[in-house]
C-alpha cells in the first residue's frame, strides 16, 4: 500500500506512476494506529478547517473531508 498525506496544490491523474516505483514489492503501513488516531481526530473537522490547516484550496480541502 502507498499513503501519502500531502497538502498538494494541484492533482494529476493524467501521468502514470514511474515504472520503477510500480515494479516495488507493496510493504505493509507502518503507523496504522497513529493514522488511525489522526483520521478519528480530522473526520471532525470542516471542509473550511482543513483547508486552513493544510493551506489548501477549497475544492482541495473539499476532496480530503
């Protein structure tokens, strides 16, 4: 599994990911239970919220709630 938490400022789903990062065998997360805690924490906040907090957009803030 790849997971990134990014504050992004624009989002490509046009480009492929580099062969050499798609030939990588996927490993198993590392801090499952701090996301887990982090997700619990965030789901609470606005739209408006996020994109203050990670300085986003409002339609990227949007697509993170």
């Amino acid at each position: 599994m790849l997971f990134l938490l990014s504050p992004a400022k624009s989002l490509d789903y046009e480009t492929a990911a580099p062969a050499a990062l798609a030939a990588l065998p996927p490993t198993p997360p590392l801090f499952v239970k701090h996301s887990k805690e982090l997700i619990d924490i965030l789901r609470g906040y606005t739209p408006p919220q996020i994109s203050e907090l990670m300085d986003l957009s409002d339609n990227l803030s949007a697509l993170n709630v």
